[in-house]
C-alpha cells in the first residue's frame, strides 16, 4: 500500500493553564490515505480539535511528527510551513465567527491568493469566481456584500469557498455543520462530497455527531480524552463496534426514530479532566469491562479484524 | 380540561426592519402529565413560544391570544399572581445552564431561596430537600455540591443543578427548552433520561422544545412541527414519524443523516431557506421550497385541521 497522505506518529499536544499541563492529545497514530474522508469522533475536551489545528501547525506539538506527503510539518517554520499550508487548508465550525465581518465576500475568497503570491488581480478575481461557483453562489449578487447579510449556511459556503481557492490537496473540517440546521446541514454536506469529488480531495473530518460522520466517511477514528480508542472503517465501526466507548457512543445516539425505546441508564458518567487523566486506560473510569490490568496498563492500538484497530484490555466481540 | 391551551397564541417584536411576528397564531393543548415535543429550526418561533407561555417575553413584544393555565389566562394576570404560578405550577430549564444559574451565588443557596420562596419550610427543611433533590437528579456528593458554585460543575452537573431547582417546587407543566443542545451526546443521554424518569415520576407534564428529531423521538407522547411561526403538523409522536403529512415534516425527516445507509450516501435536501419573518406572505410559508406546491398555496394559508385520530396539519396538498 502506498504512504498516506497525512501520517501523524505519536503526536503530543499539551497546553499549559494555570501552572497545570493539559493533556490535550497524548500520543496519537494516525494515517489518513489519499482520497479518503477519515471521521474523527469523540466528545468535547476529547483532543480531535487540537489534533487537527495541529495538523496545520496551528498549534505547535509538543512531540511527536506529522509528515504530509512526505514532508515533516512538525519540522518545518516560517515561509516553508507556509508554503505547505497552501495545500492543507481548515473549515471551521462556526461560519459567522470565522469570516471578517468588516471585508466584502469578495475579499474575504481572495485572501489565500494574495497570501499566496497570486499577483494578477484579473487572475484572482476569475479564481473567485470559478471557486464561488463551484460552492453555488452566485458571483454577481454575493461578490460584494458583508457576512453578515447571509444565513449561517450561506457563510459555511464562503468558508468553504475560501478553503477551496488555492486547490489544496487535503482539508481539516473541523465541525463543518455542527452550527447548521438540519435543512441546511444536508446541503453542506452534499457539497462537500461534490467538492471532494470534484478537486479530488482528502478530508479529515471532526464531529461529534456519528450520523453526521457516518455520512461522510471511509473509516472513523474514536477518541476518548486525548487517546484513540478505535480506528475502523465505517461500517465495522457502526456494526461491529469493538471498544466499549465506541459502544456506548452508539447507544447514545437519540435515534429518529420511535419504535426504538431510548435504553435508560446506558450511559454513565462524564470524562474525567484532561489535566489529570486516569493511569492505564482513559477510558476505565466509565467503563463497564474494566479491572485492574486497565488501571496499571495503557492499552495499545492494535489489529483485531481486517483494517480494525483498537485500543482496549477486554475488546467488544461479535456485535 | 387541558393543563395548559394556547388559543390563537401571537408574538410580535419590532425590529427596526419592521414587525417581526414570531409566534403566528397558535393553537395548542396538552394535558396533565403529557410530554409534547415541538421541533423546529433556528427561527421559527419555538423559544418565543416557551417564552410566551411562561410569560418572559422582551417587553417589547406584543402579545396576541390566550394563554390558558388550568382554565385561568395566565396572561392577564398581576406580577405577583404570576410569581406564586412559576414554581409549583410552571418550571422551566434552559439551553445554557450556565446562563440560567447565578454564576456568584453556590447551588445551595440557590436551590434554598427557590425552595423558601415557594414554600413554607425552614432554613434546615429546605437545605434538607436541597441535597435530597441534588441525590435525585444523580449529582454525586449532594452535600459537598450544596457548597460550590456553578463554575466548579461540569456542564452536565450544571443542567442537573438547573433540573433540581426547577423541580424543588413540584411543578406541574415543565418547559426544557433545548435542554440538551450544549451536551455532549453521553451527557444528552443521562439528561433526557434524567428528564423522562422525573416525568413519569411526578405525572408532570413536559415541554421538550428542540431542534433535534432524534430528541423527540422515543421520549414524547405527542410532536408539534412549528415553521415559521406556526405549527405546521402535530400528532402522537409515532404517527407523526411513521406517516408525516405535511411536506416539510417529510422534509426534515428526510434530511437526517441515516445510520444503517452507506458512506457517502446522498442526503435529500431542502433547497432555499425559511422566509424572512419580518415579510407577510398571504400563502403557505414553506411554499417557496416545497417541492408539492401548485398555485393554490401561495394564495391562503392552510389552517392546522382536519384532526384525524389526533393527527393535524397544515397543508393543501399533504401527503
């Protein structure tokens, strides 16, 4: 099989508050191959943000390395980082906040290109046009107006637009729809796989939301306070679920749907602090298999079924 | 006799684009102990309505119907009327607990004055029921609890804290509006629990008000769909998933993302977006994206009938 795309070894984030040191991401493996949409899932406080602003670099790691195409990111500083960054490139979850409400659409699309060294004005103004298009805005009418003239969704598509102006190889959605209502949500949504199919991209794609993810992906990544717990491809992970957190995610979901009686009590507890995480495995304080080997033994990624890995002393079995 | 109807419920808000009618007509009813789910996107009207039946609306809003409360129009009556009715007969919680409790006061003192207010029992009857009341919503350590502040609780405890106090008085019809939405999904789940349990127990009556269908779904009797200031559809929660009538309940049902398709399985959208509140329009609000309108339904507005077994809606060309 060839290298992924983004390869991100042993990764390390950790901030510090206060004096104390927050364990944001604690020794992360991760490949995400080329033309894929890997999901990344967990709750708040999990770490999928910080891992992927640290994929960009926008939050320096603390150890570990993340090679993109081959290229140590970890290693790389000034203009050669941000050279690279043309080729990744990150949506955000909030679509109003994330835009300058004081710069015209316009402007707002053509940034990366100035950034970028696209000196023709001509040039960046048909790159505009083309991108704005291609996100189903319409040029003419929004080309010169504020954000906050448009809809939540409607700024999602100028984020996108933005992302998409400089035809980077590989985007971070960092909880592209979370901010969205269900109607406009599915619009996004369908046009991300457009514009993933159309400059044949790779995604690596943040929520919290599984339906949302299952939606989108090719294989999911759980993560559990700063730890992977499982990395599967989609319909292993939705079917065959083999880490009790995974589980118990699934059986969260509030399910559309009424003859399926919500299970009372499935879920218990809520994750501990990521400035003082549990010795061993993470997740034992809340898990229903956990004994002493999971409080004195971290547990490691391993293969359990083809292409399903997962990070647990006692693993779920058949369904 | 309905615990609570709203008869030809309207909200008005002048906004400096002009009126902005928020609740447009409304008519409901609900009886003891029934749980009703109303679901709607951002803008509909579903918060100005809780607003209005609980009486909090911004003074500037203009207030159109009745709101019957066990055969009284709560409504006309006097502010200290209204203050013995909060408590032991309406309770409410919100989205945003952090909002709703008082960030320098401990959950003690709150959950005491909420007691003492409402109640005829003393300073140690009251901390009393405070701590069993903390036990009961399944905050660990009550004691200790009764003594820190909202900032020391997690979001989850701070909703349960939120909980607690709006059932210190034994209330008759509870409003949660969105009580979920800043939850993470493990935490969603004990709180919805929490919810249905405390329901079931009291024979309370439950307001679920969300923009979530997956909410609803397995833990109300009945569902309303509100657009654009109206309810479009309302019947016993199953019917209504199993056989929606109006286009746009259809629609939304639709355009959840489904956890047993396949990855990058096409969502059915709902192209365009609602309409601008502050604009009359003489037909059907969601006329403009419905893909089953003919000329009939820019012209008058379907009323909310005919009720068969319980199910109504809004619409000349149902489903």
């Amino acid at each position: 099989m060839s290298a992924p795309l983004l390869e991100v070894s042993d990764l390390v984030v950790e901030y510090r508050v206060g004096g104390r040191i927050v364990h944001a991401v604690s020794g992360v493996s991760l490949g995400v191959r080329r033309g894929e949409t890997l999901g990344l899932v967990g709750e708040s406080g999990c770490g999928k943000s910080t891992l992927g602003r640290a994929v960009l670099q926008l939050t320096r790691s603390t150890g570990g390395e993340i090679r993109f195409d081959g290229h140590s990111l970890t290693a790389m500083r000034g203009e050669t980082l941000r050279k690279m960054r043309q080729r990744v490139q990150l949506i955000f979850q909030d679509p109003i906040a994330s835009l300058n409400p004081r710069r015209r659409t316009g402007d707002i699309i053509a940034e990366p290109l100035i950034v970028a060294g696209v000196r023709s004005r001509a040039e960046r103004d048909r790159r505009v046009r083309a991108v704005m298009e291609a996100v189903g805005l319409d040029p003419d009418t929004v080309m010169n107006r504020l954000p906050s003239e448009f809809s939540g969704g409607q700024c999602q598509r100028i984020s996108i637009a933005r992302a998409l102006v400089l035809e980077p190889e590989f985007i971070v959605c960092d909880e592209p729809v979370s901010a969205l209502d269900v109607s406009i949500r599915a619009q996004i949504l369908n046009l991300l796989e457009d514009m993933k199919n159309r400059y044949g991209l790779t995604l690596l794609f943040i929520a919290h939301d599984l339906a949302v993810v299952r939606a989108v992906s090719d294989r999911v990544a759980v993560m559990y306070l700063g730890r992977l717990c499982e990395v599967a491809p989609t319909d292993a992970l939705f079917v065959r679920p083999a880490h009790p957190y995974s589980r118990l995610l699934l059986d969260a979901i509030p399910m559309p749907d009424p003859d399926i009686r919500p299970i009372e009590g499935v879920a218990v507890g809520e994750p501990p602090s990521p400035i003082a995480p549990p010795s061993g495995c993470r997740f034992r304080t809340r898990c229903p298999r956990a004994d002493a080997i999971c409080a004195s033994e971290m547990p490691e990624l391993r293969l359990l079924a083809p292409e399903q890995y997962v990070a647990c002393h006692h693993p779920l079995t058949g369904s | 006799m309905s615990l609570l109807s709203l008869e030809g419920l309207t909200v008005d808000l002048p906004t400096p684009r002009g009126n902005l009618r928020a609740v447009d007509g409304v008519d409901l009813a609900l009886a003891a102990g029934q749980t009703l789910g109303i679901v709607g996107e951002s803008g509909c009207g579903k918060t100005m309505l809780s607003r209005a039946i609980l009486q909090l609306l911004p003074k500037r809003a203009r207030v159109g119907g009745r709101v019957m409360f066990e055969g009284q129009d709560i409504s006309k009556l006097r502010p200290d009327a209204l203050r013995r009715l909060r408590g032991p007969a309406l309770a409410v919680v919100f989205q945003d607990p952090m909002t709703s409790l008082n960030p320098v006061l401990t959950i003690g003192t709150q959950l005491v004055e909420t007691l003492q207010a409402h109640l005829a029992v003393d300073g140690r009857e009251a901390v009393r029921r405070g701590v069993e009341l903390l036990a009961a919503v399944g905050i660990p350590a009550p004691e200790q609890r009764m003594g820190q502040y909202p900032h020391q609780l997690s979001g989850g405890m701070r909703q349960r804290v939120a909980i607690a106090i709006a059932l210190s008085c034994e209330p008759r019809l509870l409003i949660a509006d969105e009580p979920t939405t800043a939850l993470d999904v493990t935490v969603q789940a004990q709180i919805l629990d929490l919810l249905a349990r405390e329901t079931r127990r009291r024979h309370m009556a439950m307001i679920l008000i969300t923009h979530d269908l997956g909410v609803v779904a397995g833990r109300t009797d009945e569902v309303a769909v509100m657009y654009a200031g109206r309810i479009v559809e309302r019947a016993p929660t199953r019917a209504l998933f199993h056989g929606p009538r109006m286009p746009y309940t259809e629609a939304l049902l639709a355009a959840i993302p489904k956890l047993d398709s396949a990855p990058h399985t096409r969502l059915p959208t709902i192209e365009g977006r609602p309409p601008d509140p502050t604009r009359r329009m003489p037909g059907c609000a969601f006329a403009p994206r419905c893909r089953y309108a003919e000329g009939d339904c820019v012209v008058g507005k379907p009323g909310l009938g005919p009720v068969d077994a319980g199910h109504e809606f809004a619409c000349w060309h149902p489903r």
